[in-house]
C-alpha cells in the first residue's frame, strides 16, 4: 500500500508439465506472514533447542 497510488507486481506463473497443475507466485508478498505473526525471536528459539 503506497498511500493509495498505482503499484505494479510481478507474477511468475507456473505450469507442472507432469501433473498439470498451475501455481502462481507474487515475490512482493513472499514477507506476508510476518504482518500477521511478527517476526521470529531467534533467542527464544535457539534457549528451547
């Protein structure tokens, strides 16, 4: 969101010669869940292992 102004992404669209399936990729969004979940607490992580 850039206050409302016009923003361009770029998607990689994939096709899976075996099985046919198709993905969709948006690069931009690759950072999404950490809007929802914050960022990792490596300290906390590295006390638990």
């Amino acid at each position: 969101m850039k206050e409302f102004a016009a923003d361009a992404q770029t998607l990689k669209i994939r096709k899976d010669p075996l099985l046919g399936g198709t993905s969709v990729f948006n690069p931009e969004l690759k950072d999404k869940a950490q809007i929802f979940f914050g960022s990792c607490n490596q300290e906390l992580i590295d006390n638990l292992v």
